[in-house]
C-alpha cells in the first residue's frame, strides 16, 4: 500500500509540472503576439503619418517617415513597397523645391511606375510629372539661351527668347525672359563699340597712334548722337585721354632730349618740367634735378669769376641741394674761404622745408651732416622725410595708385607713428579703396548688362563718397537700364509699358535714341495706323 501511495503522489506532482509548462508556454506565446502586434501597429502608424507629411506638402519630414519605415519596419507586410513609393514622391517634390526638374521628371515616373498611388494621388503625380517635364523644358531653354549670351551668340539667344514668348507663360517666367531680353539688348549696345575700341587699342599697339585717336574720336561722336553711354563708353574715353596725352608727353620727352644734346641748359629744364607736369615719374625728377644743378654751378662759377663770392656760395650750395653728386660745384665751394658753409646748408635746407620742397631739404641737410654729427640735422631729416613720404602718398592718392600711397603713407608713420596727418591720409585712403572697389565692381556689372548689380554696387560707393563721378555712373546706369528693359518689352509686344520706361529714360537724359525708340512704338503698337 505504502509503494500505491508513493507512486500516485508521484503521478500527481508530474501532472502538475506539465500543467504549469503548459501555462508557461501559453504565456510567452501571448506576449510574443503581443509585441508583434504592437511592431505592426507602430508601422501602421508610422505609414499614416509619413501619408500626412506628404498631404500636408511636409516634403523632407514625410521622406524620413518613410526611410524610417522601410528600415526599421521592413518585416512587416507590404512596409518596403510603401516606404519606397512615399520616399520617392517625397524625393520628387523636394527637387522641383531645388529647382532640379530633370531628378524630378526621374523621381515622379518611378513614383508612378510603383503603381501604389490611385484616385486623387495618382491624378496628382500625373499632373505634377506633366508639370516637371514642362518645368525642366523650360529650364534646359533657359541655360541655352544664357549659354549663346555669355559666348555672344545675341542673335540666337533673342530668336529663342521670341519663340517662348508666344507660349503661355508664368509672370515670373516671364519676368526672367525679359531680364534676359535686357541683357541681350545690352550687349548688343555695346558690342559695336567695343570692336572700336578693340581696333583702337591695336592700332595704338602698332605705334599707329593718329590712327586709334581718329577710331576712338570717330566712335565717341557716334555714341553721343546715338545718347549710349556706359561702361564701354566710359573705357573709350578714357583711352583716348591716354593716347592724347601719350602723344603730348613724346612730343615734350623729344623737345627736353634735343634742347639738352645742344647743351642748352635753360631750355632743357623748361622741357623737363613740361614732361613731369604731364606725366610724373622719378627718372625725370632726377634727370631734372641734375640739370637745375648743373645750370645753377653754371651761374655760381660765374659769380664767382665776377667777384661775387657771396652770391657764388648761394648758388653752388642750391647747386648741391639739386644734386648732392655734383663733384664740380662741391670743389668750387671748397675754394671759397668760409666758415660758415654749414650755416649755408642749413639755410637753405630750412628755406626748402618751409617751402614743402621736402626732396630739396633733405639733400641740403645731409649736405650740412658733412661738415659732423649734428643731432638737430638729423632730426630735421627724418620731419622732411615723413613729410615727403606723406607729399608722395598724396600725390599717389589723387593718380588712384593706392598701393603705392599705401606703402608710402606706412613709411612716414614707421618714423613717426604719431603724425596726425598721415594717420589721417590713411584713414582717407582706406575709404577711397573701398569707395574705388565698389564702383569698379559697378563698372565690370554694368559691362555685363547686369544693371541691377551696378546700381548697387554704385549706391555703396555713394554711401562711402559722394561724388560727382558716382553720380555721373548712375545716372548713366539708369539710362542704359531703362533702355534696354524699354527694348525688351518691344520685343514682347508690351508697347505702353515702353513707353513708360523709356519716358523714365528720357527724364534721365534726353537723347535721339529714345525719341526714336518713342517714334517706332508709335508706328508699330497696334492702332497706330
């Protein structure tokens, strides 16, 4: 009975661990249905809201839903193919955004081709691929005709620009096509002069230079009957003034050459002042110098021979204040008998200084330093030369050549940090850069046609100085404006809106061309006959 007992018990604790098992078992299934229950409702609803994004035109939050979706959801059904189809639409919407139609006209076919997108949807991809394919058409037109304006083909971008202009247009499309019709018009304006000007500057390589002024002068008289102006314009001008005083220069160089060969001292000098009047530069400065010294031991040796010593030493040390190297009078003077040549030198270095020749008083003075060590000399030199280094800087200033009065204007504050003028000049020169690079970045757009970008260009170097030349530059920049939107809106049949722009111009400045542009308008707009 004992061994019954034992066996039943026995019997009994088995059937109770596979019942408890089998409720383990049931239990874990549970919970893992559960979870995957839940993985599946995640994903549907990760798939409505990526279909929000995408009804509501969140284009780039409706692209990471569904990247989202295709990966971390890629086991449930049907999960990838929606995922890939919404990440394509999205993609899509997001490059017509970018303005990149042709990955567009791409990404909108293969979002149909998914054949996940019915009724509404469907319709919609439909009408934007139709939308894409014409977006990029007019793109691809666009680039051509920027491509044929930067390699100055006008004549096929204008007939290209005419052809779009009798298809249904956008305003904004319309707007560009114009802006565009401005530049050509532009371009067409100044390309005839600029082959004169090119053809001048040939000739002037040639040395034919009576030939590039009768170019240059010829063109300008044609520009100013026609009213063009601009920056082509502007250039001729400028290079006819170089070729002009080009000539005067040679001419003058010649006449100091010839004068001096004959060792006609005095006419040499009044030569070489006439040649650095026009054009400045330090070879005749010396060569200048050297005659004025030499003229001056002239008149000192005949002083001299006269009996007027003391009038003999004046003009031999004004000799070596020209040119310190003038061994002739230095050896003349050393035969006066005089202690007081140092005194002289001084004098007439003071007498320089007091007169701005700065250049003449530090010759005069180091001419003193060589009669000793003479600390208050010394210092006299270092004040004319931070005044001759801030005379140059100004001069430099007033040619445009910045770097050069830079590199001056530096030199005199290295000797004399605390100088309020040249602090000043350089202060003045920091603006005038600025001021000059604003306005010559004016000038390179306005040669572009790109009229807008003078002006503004224009109005900063107004805002820096105001001057009568900027003032000139954007007058002459409206003028060309209004005329060549006038033009393009010609072209597009757009005739009372001419006629007011070129009513603007004419305010601006009064000219035959836009009276015959008015003329034309009144002949062709439609009931003019």
């Amino acid at each position: 009975p004992g061994a019954l007992i034992a066996m039943a018990a026995l019997g009994v604790l088995l059937l109770a661990q596979v019942v408890a098992g089998s409720y383990l078992v049931l239990d874990k299934v549970q919970k893992d249905r559960k979870v995957v229950e839940e993985h599946q409702q995640r994903a549907v609803q990760l798939a409505t809201d990526a279909k929000d994004a995408l009804d509501e035109r969140r284009w780039a939050e409706a692209l990471v839903a569904y990247n989202e979706l295709g990966t971390a959801y890629a086991d449930v059904p049907n999960a990838v193919e929606r995922a890939e189809a919404g990440a394509l639409w999205a993609r899509a919407e997001l490059a017509m955004q970018g303005e990149d139609y042709a990955s567009a006209v791409t990404l909108l076919k293969e979002a149909i081709a998914t054949d996940r997108w019915h009724d509404a949807d469907a319709r919609y991809l439909s009408d934007r691929s139709v939308e894409a394919a014409d977006k990029l058409t007019y793109q691809t037109a666009i680039n051509q005709i920027t491509r044929w304006i930067e390699s100055d083909e006008t004549d096929r971008a204008k007939e290209l620009i005419e052809q779009w202009y009798s298809f249904e247009l956008t305003d904004q499309q319309r707007d560009q096509l114009q802006g565009l019709s401005v530049r050509i018009h532009s371009q067409q304006a100044e390309a005839g002069l600029s082959r004169q000007l090119r053809l001048a500057r040939e000739r002037a390589e040639l040395d034919l230079r009576d030939d590039a002024i009768k170019i240059l002068r010829d063109a300008l008289e044609e520009a100013d009957r026609r009213g063009l102006s601009g920056y082509t314009v502007s250039q001729m001008r400028t290079e006819l003034s170089r070729l002009t005083a080009d000539g005067d220069y040679n001419a003058a160089l010649q006449t100091a050459k010839r004068a001096e060969a004959k060792g006609d001292t005095a006419a040499a000098i009044t030569a070489y002042q006439h040649v650095q009047a026009l054009r400045p530069t330090p070879q005749t400065s010396d060569r200048l110098s050297r005659l004025e010294s030499l003229l001056l031991f002239e008149q000192g040796k005949a002083a001299l021979d006269a009996g007027k010593t003391r009038e003999a030493e004046q003009l031999l040390t004004a000799a070596l204040g020209k040119n310190p190297d003038n061994g002739a009078a230095r050896e003349v003077l050393k035969t006066i008998e005089s202690a007081g040549q140092k005194v002289a030198f001084v004098s007439a270095g003071n007498n320089a200084l007091a007169a701005g020749d700065y250049d003449l008083a530090i010759k005069q003075f180091q001419n003193a330093l060589q009669f000793g060590p003479d600390q208050a000399i010394s210092d006299k030199i270092e004040q004319a030369r931070v005044r001759l280094s801030h005379q140059q800087g100004l001069a430099a200033l007033e040619a445009g050549q910045f770097e050069q009065a830079k590199a001056l204007f530096e030199a005199a504050a290295r000797i004399a940090p605390d100088d309020g003028p040249v602090q000043a000049s350089l202060a003045s020169l920091n603006t005038e850069i600025r001021h000059r690079q604003f306005q010559s970045e004016g000038d390179t757009a306005l040669a572009r046609g790109e009229y807008r970008e003078a002006l503004r260009n224009y109005q900063k170097a107004k805002e820096i100085k105001d001057t009568e030349e900027i003032r000139q530059a954007i007058n002459e920049a409206e003028y060309s404006q209004m005329v060549a939107v006038a033009k393009a809106q010609m072209d597009s049949k757009q005739y009372l809106a001419a006629q007011g722009s070129l009513r603007t111009a004419l305010g601006i400045k009064d000219t035959q061309e836009v009276r015959d542009l008015l003329d034309r308008i009144d002949r062709e707009a439609p009931g003019s006959k």
